[in-house]
C-alpha cells in the first residue's frame, strides 16, 4: 500500500498516461489545424521518439507513447473487439 500511495510512483503513473493521452493532442494540431491524415501509430510514435530524445522523466512518456502505437496497431489488425 505504500507504494501506491508514493509520490514519485503517482508522477512516475501521471508520465506514462501523458505518454499513452498525448498523441490525441498531438493527431488534433496535425489532422484539425494542418489538414494531414496520417495513421494513429504516427501519432504515438512521434510522442515515443519526443520522449526518449528528451531523456530523463521523458522516457516515461516515450514508454506511454510506445504503449499507443501497440494499442493502435492492435485496433487496427484485430479490431476493436
């Protein structure tokens, strides 16, 4: 219980979630306000990759990032099931 109840873990959660949410923000600017379809796994990739260059906590967000691309790809071979 403890751990749940850590700090650093309720930031080091909230980085990741930022991470798997982000690309959402990301597809909104690209799709709605340049005009450019591209698949979700873009999307997600480009927040993994931000992430990782970033280093640090960034990683975090990378790993929530990778996590979209894997779930979108999921969507997109399996359906959504």
């Amino acid at each position: 219980m403890s751990t749940l109840a850590s700090e650093d873990y309720v930031v080091d959660v909230a980085l990741v979630l930022a991470g798997f949410v982000g690309p959402a923000v990301v597809k909104y600017g690209v799709e709605d306000q340049m005009g450019k379809d591209l698949p979700d796994e873009a999307y997600g990739a480009t927040v993994a990759v931000g992430g990782a260059l970033y280093g640090g906590e960034g990683r975090k967000v990378a790993l929530g990032g990778g996590v979209h691309v894997v779930e979108s790809l999921r969507e997109r071979f399996m359906g959504d099931d």
